[in-house]
C-alpha cells in the first residue's frame, strides 16, 4: 500500500477489489520502518467510500500492528487491535468504525482506492489488508 511522502491532498492510491456484493473487513497489518525513527501514528484511508483506520502508538522497527476489522465485526471476542500480540485498543482512535473494502456497486467494479499516511511523514513502513470478496447470505 502507497504511505504518502508528505501532508498534501495529492496521494499515490493503489486499488484493492472486492468483488463479492458485501462489505469486506479486513486484517490490517503495518510492520514498523525498515529504517529512521519510530512511527508514533499510522492512517489508512479508503478515499472511495471515506473510512479510515487511525491508530495512535509507539511502533518501533519491525514491531507488527494489526487491526483486525472482522473480530469487530463479528464480536469474536479477540482483540481488535494488537502490537506484538499485546492487546492496543485504547491506541484506536475515535469513532473505530470498522475499515471496510466496499462491493459493486457502492464502488464501481469493487474497486476501492486506498492510501496511508504515518507520522512522522512518509515513514518506511509497510501496509497489507488480508480480506476475502465477501457475499452476504
């Protein structure tokens, strides 16, 4: 996933599809930077149907951050956020609406456009979503 270089409204997306006829709640997971300091802020935005996923905490080379959108969605009793397996929910900002991928034809041909940011600015981490298309039913 594109992290944006700077705080300008002019970000790379890269597409993520959902080609199922429901919402797609994924495994966010952001490993922290390969190099430079620590990230205190990570934001992942899905510019098609505007949610985002915003988390505030201390994440130090190669820690591992998820945030596991069908634990919330499903109440499995898991937690939500973690780093390092230690639970970090209060590190979840508000209003933790779950980050979802949206079918056609809320988006066209499933196709949601992502993009984060970190702080500090364009910090060298990396963001994968682990998500199936989703059907209702």
């Amino acid at each position: 996933m594109p992290i944006a270089s700077d705080d300008s409204t002019t970000v790379n997306v890269i597409a993520a599809y959902n080609l199922g006829n429901a919402n797609a709640y994924p495994v966010i997971r952001v490993t922290g930077p390969t190099t430079g300091a620590d990230v205190t802020a990570v934001q992942l935005y899905n510019a098609s149907v505007d949610v985002s996923f915003e988390v505030e905490v201390l994440l130090q080379a190669r820690a591992e951050l998820l945030g596991d959108m069908r634990a919330r969605v499903s109440g499995t009793g898991q937690s939500v956020i973690t780093l390092n397996g230690q639970s970090k929910y209060g590190a979840w900002q508000q209003p933790r609406t779950p980050f979802y991928l949206a079918p056609d034809p809320t988006v066209a041909a499933g196709a949601n456009l992502l993009y984060a940011r970190t702080v500090p600015i364009g910090a060298p981490v990396t963001c994968t979503l682990e998500y199936r298309d989703t059907w209702s039913g």
